[in-house]
C-alpha cells in the first residue's frame, strides 16, 4: 500500500456508520442522497468516493449521484457538504480502478483464505483505511452477531484487487476475533 496509515489522532469511522446517512448542502440545506456505496482506490488504501441513491430504502436502489471523500465538511446525524457543487466532481468508481471492497475475498500471501471484507475503518479527513473486518460471507446486511467478525489492521494488508484483498504471511494469527457468531459454525460447513 502506498498511502500511510491514518495518524493515532485522527478520528475513525466504519464504513457501516455512513451507508444510509443523508447527504445534504450546508449552503441551501438540499437533500442530495443516501449514502449507498463507498469506493476505495486500492493503490492508496483510501476512501475517495461516496456514492448515493436517491431514496432511503436501500433495497434495490442503485446509486444516481456521488460525491468525493474531499467534498464532505462535517459527518454526524446527517452526511454535509459545502453546496451542490459536490455533484459535479467527476466519477470514482470501477470504470475508474476504485473498488467498493466490501464482499471482496481476503487471503494470505500463502494462499489461506480468511473470508470476504464486510466492513473498514478509515479517516474521514484523509480516507485511508486503519482495517478491514471480515467474516465468512462478507454481507453487511446480515447482522453481525450471527457470524464470527475479525479485524485486520491497515499493516497488515499488502494488496488489494479487484475480486481479492491479499494479507501478510501470518495475518490469520493476527486477527482480532471482534465477536463469535452463533451460526458461524454451520456457514464455515457450507
């Protein structure tokens, strides 16, 4: 990875924490979207993109608009922007080399898998990644109580691919087990 990590000082945020957040203006106080997809340029190892949909049920909506990670002003109850301006920056998406990374399968350098990026923290000020989590499915949409969840952090990831996220050697041992799933069992039997 070529972007440094985030410094000890900077806040962190999940990527959990802003899907279905409103994106709005703090000039004219205009709705612009939900907050539907984040995408990351994995030479860097940074968030560069908010990408929106225009209703807040999440189901089936694809995203209409985006925003770059340098748009955002403030991140609370409520996604800000400057004004509508934020609309016109140009894409960062797959077409671009950015992924969205979640879903994506996370292996070793020898070769273990590990299982399928659910979440990742970042800065929202510089938007590089401080870890990946993980399970076995690598949904976010199922709650994570149901699988067992681990985290990597940002030194331990070598790197990322368009269908694979590539840890160190050894990586697996340096997980942090954040919960143990009650179903984990069973989907790792399937």
């Amino acid at each position: 990875p070529a972007a440094a990590p985030p410094a000890p000082d900077d806040v962190l945020l999940p990527r959990s924490a802003l899907v279905d957040k409103e994106v709005i203006t703090r000039t004219s106080g205009r709705r612009l979207g939900y907050v539907n997809q984040l995408f990351v340029d994995p030479a860097r190892l940074e968030v560069v993109a908010l990408y929106l949909r225009a209703s807040p049920v999440a189901l089936g909506a694809a995203s209409t608009d985006h925003v770059l990670l340098s748009s955002l002003r403030q991140v609370g109850d409520v996604v800000l922007v400057h004004d509508e301006a934020a609309l016109l920056d140009p894409p960062a998406d797959e077409t671009y080399g950015y992924l969205p990374l979640v879903g994506t399968e996370v292996v070793t350098e020898d070769g273990v898998a590990l299982g399928r990026v659910r979440d990742f923290v970042f800065s929202p000020d510089s938007g590089a990644l401080a870890s990946l989590r993980y399970d076995a499915l690598g949904l976010p949409s199922i709650p994570q109580a149901l699988l067992s969840c681990f985290s990597l952090s940002w030194d331990d990831i070598a790197a990322v691919g368009p269908t694979r996220v590539v840890a160190r050697r050894g990586a697996e041992r340096r997980a942090v087990r954040e919960n143990e799933g009650w179903v984990s069992e069973y989907v790792s039997a399937l």
